[in-house]
C-alpha cells in the first residue's frame, strides 16, 4: 500500500464524515417538521433554518462519491453495482426532498402539509438506508473474484444493518434536533430539550445494541481491538456530553457534540474496513484491498494537488456562508412582537 493511497482512503472518510456532520442535521431537521412543529409558522421556522445551507451540504456526498470513483474504480464499481436498489431508493429520498422545499414554497396553505410529510419521509428514508448499506458493507457480502456481488434480501436486509439504520436516522434526528435548538426561538427550543430528554436514554440502548452486534457480526474486534472499542468509547462519551448539553440549554456544545458522533461513527466503520475496501462473506480471498484497487499513481498524484488547492477554497465558503446565517430563525408572529415592543 503507497503513502497516495492511504491518504485518498482516508480522504474519502472525511468527506464521507463532513457529509454525515453536515447534512445530518439537514435530515434531522426534515423530519423534525413533522414531529417537532406544531403549526405553519413553526414550520416556516424549521426549515428557514437550514433553507440557506441544505442544497450545499449534498455536496459532500456528490464530493465523496466522485472521489471514490477517480480513485478506487473498482470499489465504485463494486459498491454501486452490488447496492444499486439501496442506492436508487436513497436518490428517491433525496430526489423527494429537494423538489419539497421548492413545491411548498409555491403551493397553496392548505396543500403544504403534503410537501411537509414529503420532506419528512424523504429526510428519513436517506439516513436510514445509508445505515443499512455501510452496516451491510462491513458485515460482509458475498463477492466473488471478479468483484461482482451476488447477494440476496437478507445479506441487506438483517438484525444488524436495521439496528445500524434505526441508530444513524436516530443521530440525525437528534443532531438536527441540537441545530433547531441553537438555531430558533422559543417555543421550539424548549421543545427541543423535551424531546432529547425522551430520546438519548433511547439511544444509549441502541449504541449498546450496535457494540454487542457488532462483536458478534464483524470481525472489528479481532482485526482493530484497541481502535474498535475506543471509538465506541468515544461515540458514547459524545452522546453523553451532547444529553448534558441538551438538559443545561447549551445548544452550541450539543450540537457539536452530536455532530461528532457521526463523524466518530463513519471513523468507526472505516478504520474497521482498512485496509480493505469490500469485504467478501465468501472467500476473504476475494476482498477488495486498499493496494490492488486504486487508480494509478499519476491519477492519484493530479487529485491530491487538486485537494490541496481547492479543498481549502470550500472550508472557507463554507465557513462564511454559516457565518453570514448565524443568527437565529423566528416565527413571523414573535418577529411582529418585536418590532410592535421595538415602536
């Protein structure tokens, strides 16, 4: 394995983990508009408050898979092929949630609540089936020399990769709950502190469901003991400061808190994989590595440089544009409370 392609897969993690960081809170506060919002006005509010960011936050995604392409062809190959149904449901849910935003804006009042409940499954469905890919992934599928797929229902479909998706839709919910709540007034944000007094104990349950399923379902813990147990260590740390954080009202520490916990968990999953791409339930003869599934060093080479020359250009768009939309979303009926209290 070269230096080039042990950085491209680490690279690859990042962005997999900026997408998970960025655009959970997206999906969390999608779904929260049918949970969490009581009337069109607190709705308006929930989505006012990602309207500025959610489109850019996709990018990450589009970002990982195109790199995955340019620099491990035949993990891509592999991956969408063997996950092609899995992955056209996702787009559906993103396909679904994007036109949302759009047809509410222009459709009648009494019509939104239809594009409010398409936003809300469309926020639930990408999350969730995202859990039962990457789960699936490192439990194993049954790949054959060619790096061909041959898998049925349940190699997708089992305890584990439902597990796996319940969790990380849970994550985002929760993650975009912390942002609703660093991001909007009351009533909302008293809300928020209800609704995550209810939900960690929840999670917590299912973080320990996903460890024992784990031992028991992937071979982390022969491969990467040390790593494998403090990244679980360090998932359920997070969860616990980002609770605290919740029930003293500082919205700013639950938010990052329960942002890098989907970082730590994309962490998890990958440094479990390495240095495998694909891990093959029929003969660990057949697993895609890291070394053997690269483009070649020239590609590998121009795309770092390109990295390392754009990538900072976007830290710091990004940077600015949540900058620029800091400050907090108000209803229009706390807004006409103001400025009426302002004369």
């Amino acid at each position: 394995m070269t230096t080039l392609q042990l950085i491209w897969f680490i690279i690859i993690g990042v962005l997999f983990a900026g997408f998970f960081f960025l655009e959970g809170f997206d999906y969390g506060v999608g779904m929260s508009v049918v949970t969490l919002a009581k009337d069109d006005d607190e709705r308006d509010q929930v989505i006012a408050s990602i309207g500025p960011v959610w489109d850019g936050n996709e990018v990450w995604l589009i970002t990982a898979g195109g790199a995955m392409f340019a620099s491990f062809p035949y993990w891509y190959s592999a991956l969408f092929s063997g996950y092609y149904l899995v992955l056209f449901i996702i787009l559906f849910g993103l396909i679904i949630r994007g036109v949302s935003f759009e047809f509410r804006e222009r459709t009648s009042a009494d019509k939104k609540h239809i594009w409010d409940w398409t936003l809300a499954i469309g926020s639930f469905i990408v999350p969730f089936m995202f859990g039962i890919m990457f789960i699936s992934l490192v439990q194993g599928m049954p790949l054959d020399a060619h790096g061909n797929v041959w898998a049925g229902f349940t190699d997708y479909v089992n305890l584990f990769s439902i597990v796996g998706g319940v969790a990380l839709t849970l994550l985002a919910y929760l993650h975009g709950l912390n942002y609703i709540g660093l991001k909007t007034e009351w009533p909302l944000r008293g809300r928020v502190k209800k609704y995550g007094e209810v939900l960690y104990p929840v999670l917590y349950v299912g973080l320990v469901a996903f460890a024992v399923l784990m031992y028991f379902q992937t071979d982390f813990f022969d491969r990467h003991l040390v790593a494998t147990l403090s990244l679980l260590v360090v998932i359920v740390l997070l969860s616990v400061i980002a609770h605290i954080g919740v029930l003293k009202n500082k919205e700013g520490l639950a938010f990052t808190a329960s942002g890098l916990t989907l970082v730590s968990l994309v962490a998890l999953l990958f440094q479990g994989l390495f240095p495998r791409l694909m891990i093959s339930s029929t003969n660990s003869k057949f697993d895609l590595l890291i070394k053997n599934s690269s483009s070649s060093p020239y590609t590998m080479k121009v795309m770092t440089i390109v990295v390392c020359t754009m990538l900072p250009i976007v830290l710091l768009y990004i940077g600015w544009t949540y900058y620029i939309f800091r400050k907090r979303v108000s209803t229009k009926k706390t807004a006409t409370k103001v400025q009426e209290t302002s004369h």
